[in-house]
C-alpha cells in the first residue's frame, strides 16, 4: 500500500537548505559558515544526523553577516550589531 505524505507548509523559518546549498546562495565558503556558526553568531537547525540545514530567515542573517565582515566588523561588534537588528 502506498503511503501518502502530507506537504509540509513552507515558510521562511523552514530548513530546507543543506551548508552546500547555502554557502553557493551566500556566497560564503563553507568553511566560513562553519566559522560563523562556532562563534555564535548563527545556530542552523540538524537533522538527527547532525547535518546542518538552514532556513530563509538565516540566509538573510548571513548575508547580513557577510556584509559585516566585508566592513572589517569584528566578531563582537558582528554580534552587537545582530542584536540590535533582531
């Protein structure tokens, strides 16, 4: 018997988008995604196999980031400035 799935509703805050996809969408190196994520400055959703799945909402939050960084914004001034934004 098949089974069916119900479509999921989708909206900005859900993950959808594998560290691949997100760093060509960013443009950000993948490596600096995961930079950006153990500074604190991003928590992208996991799978249950700890894949790191983000969402529109942090697509923007990084391109936000990387306009930043372009700046020459430290990380704390990076976090400070998130802050004031959210």
């Amino acid at each position: 018997m098949a089974r069916l799935y119900r479509p999921v509703k989708r909206t900005e805050a859900t993950p959808v988008y594998t560290i691949g996809a997100a760093s060509r969408l960013t443009g950000i190196p993948i490596w600096t995604l995961r930079w950006i994520e153990r500074h604190g400055l991003l928590r992208p959703s996991r799978t249950e196999g700890k894949q790191r799945l983000y969402n529109d909402d942090d697509l923007a939050r990084l391109k936000d980031v990387r306009a930043l960084m372009e700046k020459k914004v430290n990380v704390a001034g990076i976090r400070v400035i998130l802050a004031m934004r959210a």
